[in-house]
C-alpha cells in the first residue's frame, strides 16, 4: 500500500482540507471512480460552499484515531438522475449524526466516505465541515463498487447491525439488520418510497475495530492524484506514477456496445492503439464499472484491481455512460487495496461476484504490462 | 390578380458581420449580405435588411417574414447591461436546500439580478409523490416582504417539467396576490431535468425581460419603416422558430441559435438532411452534424456569462484550425495561435511576415484573394506544405468525432477558411462546398421551423405513456411558437435510460415542428 504522500517528514497527526483542495479532490475521486461512482461536478461546487461557509476540515488517518473518536461511514445512495433534481436537503447529515448519536449513546467524531470513487467521495468532506466533524483519511472501497456488500469493514468481518437512512423530507429509518444482504434489501426498498434518493450512515466503528477495515489513505490519495492530473503538463503519466500503475494503452475508441438483462447494464468498449500502441487492441468490459480489459484474448487486468478509462489529453476520467466512438482516451490500471485480494475480499468483489468466470491475476504479476 | 408573398428574410448576428439573406418560396437565394455587427445590434440588423430589400428592389413587397438570429439575449448577460430584478421562487423544501438558489452565480450578476429568493414547500418526487405541501401563504409572504423591489417573478418546482400544473397554479396565485403587471416564469416551460440549472436559466430569462421587449419593439420599427408587411420570428437555440410574443416571454432561447442556424442552412444550401458541416473561420472551426434536418444536440452543461445552465444547443466541437492560424516553420506546429482578422495585414500572401494557413494553401494552388506570394526560402515551403497534412489529420480526427463512425455523410463546407478543407476526406462520403456557404447561418435563420420541446421521466413499463404525454407537450408548444396546427408532428423522441435505479426507467425527450402557421393562413385569404 503506498505511504500517504501528504505526509510531511515529520508525519503530522493532521493535515486539512480546504475550499482550494476541492478541484483536486473532485477530479481525483472521478480517476478513482473506475468509470462509475456518480458525476462529481454537482458535489464539488457543494463542498467548495460549505468549506468556504465553515472552514477547512481535518483529515485524520485511522492510526491517529483515539478512544474518544467514533467514525460513521456515510453515502448518498440511489440514482444520480434523480439527485440532480431532487437535491439533498441541507439537514440530512445532521440528522443522520444526531439519530446515530442518540442510538449509540457517544458523540461521532469522525465522517469516513463509503466510497472515494465518484461523488460519494468528494460530498463528505462538505458534510463535516458543516457539522465540525473531522474526515477518515480512508474509505470504504477504495475505488467505486454497485452493492452495499462491497465494502471493507464487511471483508474484516466487522458486524453490520447499525445502519440509518434519512431522506429529503425528514423520514428517518434506524435499522439492525441481520446482514448486508438484508440490509441492501430494505435499505433500497427505502430508498424508492423516498423518492429515489437517500443519505445512509453505517458501520460505526472505534479507533480499534477501524484498524485493517477501512481502505487507508485515499482520501489524501484523490487529492494527490487529482493535484497530479490539474497541473501536470503530461497528466496520464503523471497520474500513472502517482498511483504506481500503467498505462495500458493509448488509442482511439473504435467500438462501444451496450446491452441490458438481468438488472445490469453490462458492455464493452474496444481501444484502438494509436503512436507507439498502434497495431494493439484491447477490449474492457463494463458494467456501472470498468471491471475487465483484454488483448488478444488474454486478461490483462481484473476487478478489484482498478481500471479508468480517461481522456489522453487533459487526463479527466470518462465515465462509463460517456464513452463514445472516436474518443482520444488511454486506459490506467493500478493495484487495489491487499484487503480485496483476501479469499473474502475475492469472493465478495471478485471477478466471479460481477459474472466473470476467470481466475483474478494481480495485474503487477501479468506478463507484458510493467 | 393575388400575387404569392412568399418571400423570407433570415437574418443572423455573429461576432464579427451580421448576415442577411432573401430566400424565395423554393429556398433560392435572392439576395445577400454581410454587414459589421454594431454595438447596439439594431444597426446591423437594419443595414443588412436594407441592404437585401434594396437588391430585389420591386419584390420586396412579397416579402412575408423575417426571421432573427440575434445576440442581445447573450451580450446583455454577459455584459450585466439592461437585466431585470427578479423574485426567485423555489418550490420543493425541505429537499434541495444544500444549494440556495443562485448561490453558484458570480456576485456581480446576482447583485444586479437578485431581488430575493426563497425555498419553500411543494415540489414533487420523480413518480408524481409531492415532497410537501405547496407553501401559498409562503409565497405571498416572501412577495410582500420584498416590498415590490423587484420587476419579474420566477418559480422553480422540484420535477415540474413532469409534473407542471403546480408552477401553473404557483402562477395564479402570485398574479392574484401582486397582479398582472408584473410577469411570472415558469421553470418547466425553460428547461428539462436538473434543477440548479434550470433555475439558473429562468432567473436569466426573467432577468432577460425588459431587454427583451425593447428588442422586440425596436425589429419591429425596423421592419415597419422598411414599409414591409411581414410577421417577424425569432431562432431559438435548437434551430427552430418562436414567434414574437413567444420571443418576449421566453428571451433567453434565443441564446446560441447562431450555431443551430449555421449547420442547418449550411445542409440546406447543398440539399442534404443529414451530414456533418464545418464552418471554418479565421481562427477555428466548428464542426456540427445534422441528423434528420435538425442540428444534433449535446446535454452537456453550458456556461453563460458564468451561470451553469443545460440548454439544449447543437452538439459543437470547435478545432484551433482557422484561416489565420500561424504556422510555427521551426518546430511544426500549427496554431493554436491565429492572426485572425489581422490576416489581411499579417499573412505573407497580403505582404506580411507571419506563416499562416492562408499562405499554405495558397502555397499549394488554391486561389485565395486573387493574390500570389513572394517566393520564400525553402524550409519556408516546407514547412507550410507539411502544415496542410497536419490541418487535414484534424479535420479528419474532428469528422470522425463527430460522425459516430459512420463514413456515408457528406461533409458540407462553409466560411472564409473553406479553402482549407482538402477535396476529399476519408471519413465523410464527399465534401460539398455550397454556393452562398458564407451567409449559411442567415439562410438556416429564413428555413427554420418552429419547434417545442418536452421531457418527462417514468419507468420503462410505462414508457408509451410518457411519450404519449410528453409528445402532446411538444406538439403544444410548438404550436404556441407558432406553428401550424394542421402540420405540426414529433420529428424526434429520444429515450435515455437511467441508471442505479430500482426499477429500469427512462427518460424520454420528444421534439416536435412543423412550418410556421402564417403562411398557411395567407394562402387561405389569398383565395
């Protein structure tokens, strides 16, 4: 796992977040969203607001965490076709904190994003600051997944029998739920008589049971590589170096193909090699992620191992439902979080989890790709 | 003896030249011209009007509309000249009170725009669902409370554009309340799903008010004293028409018909209903495609004078390829740096010293000016010769963009730059390079149909329904910018799915059109 570059020399306990951290965090969270993760552009004018409003946030890593901290991981869950006209009402983390608190009889101190990829990963920092919270270091994912199930406290094996929901007109839904499964069920069956869209808050977790579950360090991470893509004058390579990954090919989008059926909007889009990748070709499957990418035949890269397809000039991630034909893109892969590639983490967001009956190969191991 | 009057002026204001042209009943041009954009628009409009009447001379009383593309909607916002004060009304509290309205325009805009805003209850969910109940003592609350400091009303109401009647019964009430003098605009008659944006766009519009009226009243002075009986239209952002009260109530869709006017009239003028065109101009291209005789559109957000809005324009991709564009003889590259109107003074072709794409092609033997260059050194030659492949490489990189991967559209060639446009190119069927392509955005001005548009979002199981209904929308809205009724029809439904969903749902977008209503009634008095 890669030392969290915002470390200074003398490993200061906190660093913070501020109104002119926001573009980067933004533009980083879409890099990590694989393709999906919901558009950030809506949430980051939100936060830069609320940082200007209440000030810069504090960032704290899961090491520094002490026994008066208690973390809530919180998301926005349902269609982001909704969420651009229904906006969230200005109370719902607030209630959230406030009914969680009440619930679990202690002050929540910290607010930990349940996935940095997409706008779950840039909003947060906006709710804290307007509740005087300090923001995880840390995620839930690492990246962006579609389910519930996929996150790293239920990989550690962390219970989930707290979870809370709120929705834009104040319904308020406090659950013990026998397991994520379940939960998933009532939490969307919520999220509809709802409207469409809600605000969830679960796992809440002490500075010891947060140890080894949550993904460390992409909070700092995003910004970072976000910082890398805004002012680097080569910002795919740039980025590639910042995540240790690669560059997978350069090329010209030649095919995008699109089918539905079973509840997934599953497809694949075919990069053709351009400059020195001319004569190449790779195929990635998707579905709301970029989740395979194949040459000749052969896997180069597999979910949970990370896959953005981004613009070969400007470096701007592309999400999955803008793909088009004729697009200038190169594809970066870099390696997940070690907690993924644990026999539980593989079987709860491995290849076969999405439908891919292929072995998962760690893409640092495969041959032609460093 | 009844003479046909079927003769149109389509007008169009750009940047630089405001275009005219006479088109007869079969589309032939009459008469053309460019004029200098002045400062007030009015006196360009008025030159080149003059200006075409004049060359057809005794015909010009067969004359029976005029069509407008024109700017002031987009100078006045971006120039903060001339806006009204507005009374912002958003319904749909508690939900959506993260973001206040306006909160994201810069603050010398809101400061002149902004006479209050509030959020209050009502609103509906995405099934129909009100959020809350609508707030009417609230509504009165806020209007009194601003002690008539402002001049229009607008409402936004959280999924309106699905379910309008309760922005129509927010209207009422606020004209009982305050009267009718001071107007009220509705978000669902703006703009489609996306609220910050659409709000955005109806505080311009109402914003827009008061410019507009006086805009409207002074083309219509210009016609009169041109003694013409004609009905005048206005192009919309979409490439379609509104008559003029439409115009007056709804200026801000005025915005960015340039471009709309520009791809239409460029595949008119060289009889196609689908292909790509590209305008090129002194310092870029710009690229559109037409799809069914209508400009294909992008949903992506657009900026106007700072304020985040999603109107519908055409699907633009703009190339730093110019008439002007310096070539760098050292390193190669081409642009993105351009002369542009100094080419006449800068470029070698016209005694300058700067390499630019101009003196390229004229290096190669296309006739430019009727003018022939010094002899230059040879790494000179070079160097220019090597630019044109590099401009025909990004033209060619732009086509393929655009065309999606088909190969069977024609390219359609308009503007000053056209030359630069190599005879053929592998991913268009053929280039067409149309007479008249230099005043292409008046002529789409004089062809243009008038058009509404609607949206609504529902589930797939319930998706005939929506269309059903939001072509009905359509179909009255085009008729109210004034189209006739016998002939207008849906020329476009589109439906895009909506993903993390529950259940599977779409949202569709129907378009309809049809030829303006008056000349049919002309031909009926005619008899």
């Amino acid at each position: 796992m890669a030392p969290n570059p915002l470390s200074t020399p003398s490993e200061s306990a906190c660093l913070s977040i501020s109104a002119d951290d926001v573009p980067a965090l933004a533009a980083g969270a879409a890099i990590f969203g694989t393709g999906g993760g919901g558009a950030v552009h809506s949430s980051r004018r939100t936060v830069e607001w609320s940082l200007r409003e209440h000030g810069p946030v504090d960032l704290v890593r899961v090491e520094d965490l002490t026994d008066e901290d208690t973390v809530i991981m919180m998301a926005g869950v349902g269609a982001p076709t909704v969420g651009i006209e229904m906006l969230s009402a200005l109370s719902q983390p607030e209630t959230l904190l406030r009914e969680a608190e009440h619930f679990l009889g202690r002050p929540i101190t910290v607010i930990m994003p349940a996935e940095i990829g997409g706008s779950n990963g840039v909003a947060p920092i906006g709710w804290a600051s307007r509740l005087g919270v300090k923001v995880l270091d840390g995620d839930g994912m690492g990246r962006a997944f579609p389910e519930a199930t996929m996150v790293a406290p239920n990989v550690a094996g962390v219970p989930c029998d707290f979870s809370i929901q709120c929705d834009v007109v104040g319904n308020v839904s406090i659950r013990k739920p026998v397991d994520l499964r379940w939960l998933e069920r009532h939490s969307r069956a919520t999220t509809v008589a709802s409207g469409g869209i809600t605000l969830a808050a679960d796992y809440p977790l002490t500075a010891k049971t947060a140890q080894g579950a949550v993904i460390r360090g992409t909070v700092s991470r995003a910004i970072d590589v976000g910082r890398a893509l805004l002012s680097s004058p080569e910002p795919v390579a740039a980025m590639a170096e910042k995540l240790d990954g690669d560059v997978l090919i350069t090329g010209k989008i030649t095919d995008v193909a699109r089918r539905t059926g079973g509840g997934f909007v599953r497809g694949s889009v075919t990069v053709a090699g351009t400059g020195q990748d001319r004569g190449r070709l790779q195929r990635i499957e998707l579905q709301n992620e970029n989740l395979v990418v194949l040459e000749d035949g052969e896997v180069l890269v597999s979910v949970p191992d990370l896959i953005t397809i981004v613009d070969a000039e400007t470096g701007h991630a592309i999400s999955t439902e803008l793909l088009r034909f004729g697009q200038r893109v190169a594809i970066l892969a870099w390696a997940c979080d070690p907690l993924w590639r644990t026999d539980r983490g593989l079987q709860i967001a491995g290849p076969a989890a999405f439908g891919y009956e292929i072995p998962y190969t760690p893409f640092e191991q495969k041959s032609g790709v460093r | 003896m009844n003479v046909e009057r079927d003769l149109s002026i389509g007008v169009d204001v750009g940047g630089t030249n405001t275009d005219a042209v006479i088109l007869d009943r079969k589309g032939r041009v009459l008469a053309s011209t460019k004029q200098p954009t002045t400062e007030d628009v009015v006196g360009g409009i008025r030159s080149g009007i003059s200006r075409v009447l004049g060359d057809i001379g005794e015909r010009r009383s067969e004359v029976s509309r005029v069509m407008l593309g024109t700017t002031h909607a987009t100078n006045a916002i971006v120039a903060r000249r001339g806006l009204s004060k507005v009374a912002m009304i958003r319904l749909g509290a508690p939900a959506a009170t993260s973001w206040p309205p306006l909160i994201g325009w810069p603050d010398d805009l809101a400061a002149q725009v902004l006479a209050g805003a509030a959020m209050l209850g009502g609103g509906h969910m995405v099934d129909g669902t009100p959020i809350t109940p609508l707030d009417r003592d609230g509504i009165r609350r806020f209007l009194d409370g601003l002690d008539g400091s402002y001049d229009t009303v607008a409402v936004c109401g959280i999924f309106s554009p699905s379910y309008p009647e309760q922005e129509l019964e927010a209207e009422s009430l606020i004209r009982e309340h305050v009267g009718s003098d001071r107007l009220v605009f509705l978000s669902h008659d703006i703009g489609p799903t996306g609220l910050v944006e659409r709000e955005n766009a109806t505080a311009l519009n109402a914003a827009l008010h008061g410019m507009a009226r006086s805009v409207t009243r002074a083309l219509l002075a210009v016609v009169e004293e041109e003694g013409l009986d004609a009905v005048t239209f206005f192009a919309q952002n979409d490439g379609t028409l509104m008559s003029i009260d439409y115009a007056e109530q709804f200026p801000v869709l005025t915005i960015g018909s340039g471009p709309a006017n520009s791809i239409r009239g460029a595949a008119y003028l060289s009889g196609t209903e689908n292909a790509i065109v590209i305008d090129v101009g002194g310092t870029t291209s710009d690229l559109g495609v037409l799809v069914g005789g209508f400009p294909r559109e992008s949903t992506l957000p657009r900026e106007i004078g700072g304020v985040q809005t999603n109107f519908r324009m055409p699907d633009i991709l703009s190339v730093g390829i110019g008439g002007g564009t310096v070539v760098d003889v050292a390193t190669g590259h081409v642009g993105p740096q351009s002369v542009g109107y100094r080419i006449d003074r800068e470029g070698l072709l016209f005694g300058g010293s700067t390499p630019t794409l101009t003196d390229a092609a004229a290096l190669s033997g296309s006739p430019v000016g009727g003018r022939s260059l010094p002899s230059l050194p040879k790494a000179m030659q070079t160097a220019l010769a090597a630019a044109l492949d590099v401009v025909t490489d990004r033209f060619e990189e732009a086509v393929e963009r655009l065309s999606l991967g088909r190969v069977d559209l024609p390219l359609v060639v308009v503007g000053g730059g056209g030359f630069l446009v190599p005879k053929r190119l592998a991913s268009a069927a053929e280039v067409l390079r149309p007479d008249h392509g230099g005043v292409a955005n008046a002529v789409g001005a004089a062809i243009s149909l008038a058009g509404g548009r609607a949206d609504q979002m529902a589930d797939l199981d319930d998706r005939e329904a929506a269309i059903e209904a939001a072509s009905r929308s359509a179909i009255a809205k085009a008729i109210q910018a004034g189209a006739d009724p016998l002939e207008v029809s849906v020329v476009e439904v589109l439906e895009t799915p909506v993903s993390y969903t529950a259940r599977p749902a779409v949202n569709v977008s129907v378009k309809a059109a049809g030829p303006l209503a008056h000349l049919s009634a002309a031909v009926a008095t005619s008899r």
